[in-house]
C-alpha cells in the first residue's frame, strides 16, 4: 500500500509540474466557450467516462459543461475537451480530424507525451500528457502493474477546472 501512495503521488507531482503551462492554457481555451455562448463539450472514450459522470454529476459541477455525442452539431463558439487513455485511438483521432477540419478549437488530454509522433497532439489546440507510458508498479513476473489512467486524468480535470473557475470568476468582477 506504502508502495502504490508513493507512486501515486509522484505520478500526480510530475504531472503537476511538467505540465502546469498546458493545464492552464487548456483552462483558457475552454473558458473561451464558458464566457461566451458557447458550450463546453465532454468527449471521453472509455474508462475516462468516469470523469464526464464526475463533471456532470460533481457538487460543483463544471461550468457550460454538455456532453459530445456524434450527433451534436458544433458551433465557433464551442470547444470540445477529448479525454482519452490513448493517443493512438482511431475514435478519438477520427474525432480529432473532424473538429480540426471544422476549425473546432479543442483540447486534449492522453496519456502520451506531446511529440512530432503524436498525431493527436500536433491536432489539438492544447494537449495535456497523463505522464502514464507504464504501470506503476512491478510484478512478481517482471512486468508492471496499475495503469491509473482515468484517476490521472481526475487530477487533471480538477486542476483545469480550479484554473477556469478563476478565470471566470475574473471576469465578472
């Protein structure tokens, strides 16, 4: 258990500190949608749902906050947040290509790190890294174990949603 925290934490730490800057630019493009009359749009795959559930269902629930389905029809005003485990996703890229080819601003967030490789990435107007490229810890066989992609992704969520709240709290006074 000692073990596990100790990792958990570092994880937490390193994505606190490595990628601060692009959590608060993903914060400010999302606030883009919140000020104005445009929605905020969740776009999770898999067990990063987890985080829409929480969005939506939260005691302070996130601001301008909808739910993308393939069917929304999009305007300038929006901004779509994709939350993934993986980059490499063909829905997730699908979705990626179609919001960027519609001049959608977006944001994501992936486990991978940003990189010329990473086609995800260079699509995404921001693009926050979960910092998870294996499992925490190891195994009695050598391989490793605890892939905490969506509790990453939490913190992530969080964070962002701290840094849209000040945000938009500045600019009502």
């Amino acid at each position: 258990m000692k073990m596990l925290t100790t990792q958990l934490s570092g994880l937490i730490q390193k994505i606190a500190t490595s990628e601060e800057e692009n959590i608060e630019e993903t914060a400010r493009l999302l606030a883009q949608a919140a000020a104005r009359e445009g929605f905020i749009y969740f776009a999770t795959f898999g067990e990063m749902e987890s985080i829409t559930v929480n969005a939506k269902y939260a005691a302070e629930s996130f601001p301008s906050m909808k739910i993308w389905t393939a069917d929304k029809q999009l305007t300038s005003a929006d901004r779509v947040w994709i939350i993934a485990r993986s980059s490499k996703d063909i829905d997730v890229l699908a979705l990626a290509k179609q919001l960027h080819d519609a001049f959608i601003p977006f944001s994501v967030t992936a486990a991978e790190p940003a990189s010329d490789e990473n086609e995800l990435s260079n699509l995404a107007y921001t693009y926050v890294s979960l910092k998870l490229a294996k499992g925490l810890l190891p195994a009695e066989d050598g391989s490793r174990i605890v892939l905490p992609y969506a509790l990453s992704a939490m913190f992530v969520y969080e964070a962002v949603k701290m840094k849209l709240d000040e945000m938009l709290i500045g600019e009502e006074d």
